[in-house]
C-alpha cells in the first residue's frame, strides 16, 4: 500500500504506540508532522525508530489542550505542504487505579483532558483542512477498557468512551464529505512501560504498537474508503 504524496499529522506521534504509527507512515511514503510536548522529542523519535535524517518528518512543540495552539499548527502544515489528508490521534495517557468514590475530580478532569479533549481540539483544527482537501481519514485510539466493564477504571474508561462517541458523531457528520473516522481499540499494548508495571505478565499475547500500527495504516488508506464509524478491536490475545 502507497500513501505517497499524503499529508499526515500524528498526535502523541512520540510514544511507544505513535512512533509505530510515524514509522509506518512515512514506509507508506505519507509526510508526517507531529506536535510534541517537549524539545528534542522529535531527534529521540528519529533516532529511537532509525529513521533517515531525510525522512519527509517535522513538527513542533504544541500544547494539545490549548485550541489555539493547536489551530495554529494544523494550519502551518496544511500552509506548509498544501494540505492535510490524514490525522491519528493516539495522544493520552492512563489513570486510575482506584473505585469511583475515592478518585478525584482532578484526576477525571486529566484523563478528561488528555483523553477526549486533545482529540476533540485536533478533530476540531483538522476538519476544515479535510474539508477543503476534497477528503481523507482520521483515526482515533481509544481503548477496550471503554466498552468492557472493570473496577477502577472509571476515569479512564469514562474519557475513552466519550472518544468512541465522537467517532461516531464525526463519522455521521463527515459522511458526505468524504471524510472517514474510524476508531481502533487496544487492550494491553506492549510497550517497555508497560512490561515494567506488570513484570509477571504474558507480553506474547500483548499487541504490538507495530501491528496496532499497520491496522490503522489500513484505515487512512485507498482500501478502506467504504469503512467508516467502525470501532476496530486490536487486542492481541490479552
């Protein structure tokens, strides 16, 4: 599969799971902008992943719950290449751990924050430029937490839900635009992270970030044009 001449922006491009994604994009032959949170993040990127110092690769530090700065960058890249055709949103994070009575409003207002709202203000700066593109794909990374009862989740699982709402909102709302939003799924992804805070687990029946990775490179391709509102479970065998 080619994406040759696509212009994609990846959020949460320097994690474990969206460096697999960055790396996959631009084998496609995509050209990939990120925001990141801190300097130096996308040299560590490039190094971590061996990726060449030639690779069609840019980005800069953008704070994903500020609407302005976010804006501010879609529009550079779309300014800067002609466009946008691609968005993956696989920025957030985890937290919990304990029941609903004894969580914070503080900690459901982060996972609120860097869960559901980094991808609604990305959803929001990217239409537009889809849009005008004449079409294109955007995935949302949500979880299998979000549909599946579990203690202790609540937060989490609350922010990740709402994710999977929007994807069908954007889905319905994009439909004749020619806009796919598609959402994928994962359980436990295995990542150094998280083999360190489970040392005792089976990591073979984790899902990699690199297949996760090809999954969503199908989504954003020519192939499936006709898939759109689909919630795409990646579980692995966990």
């Amino acid at each position: 599969m080619t994406l040759s001449g696509n212009i994609a922006i990846v959020t949460g491009g320097t994690g474990a799971l969206g460096s697999a994604i960055v790396k996959a994009l631009l084998e496609a032959g995509a050209i990939v902008a990120l925001p990141y949170r801190s300097d130096g993040a996308l040299d560590e990127l490039r190094t971590q992943e061996n990726i060449a110092p030639g690779a069609p690769l840019s980005g800069a530090a953008v704070d994903l719950t500020d609407p302005d700065g976010v804006r501010a960058f879609y529009d550079r890249v779309a300014q800067d290449h002609g466009g946008i055709d691609i968005v993956i949103n696989a920025a957030g994070g985890f937290g919990g751990g304990d029941p609903v009575h004894k969580t914070s409003w503080d900690l459901w207002q982060q996972q609120l924050d860097i869960n559901l709202k980094t991808t609604v203000l990305s959803c929001q700066a990217a239409i537009p430029h889809l849009i005008e593109r004449g079409g294109g794909s955007i995935v949302n990374v949500s979880t299998r937490t979000a549909t599946q009862p579990g203690a202790n989740l609540a937060a989490y699982a609350a922010s990740k839900r709402a994710v999977l709402q929007l994807t069908d909102a954007l889905a319905a709302e994009l439909r004749a635009q020619d806009i796919t939003v598609n959402a994928v799924l994962p359980s436990v992804i295995d990542t150094p992270a998280n083999r360190k805070s489970n040392p005792n687990a089976n990591y073979s029946a984790w899902a990699k970030p690199g297949a996760i990775a090809r999954v969503i490179l199908f989504l954003v391709g020519p192939d499936a044009r006709i898939i759109s509102g689909a919630h795409v479970p990646v579980y692995g065998k966990a």
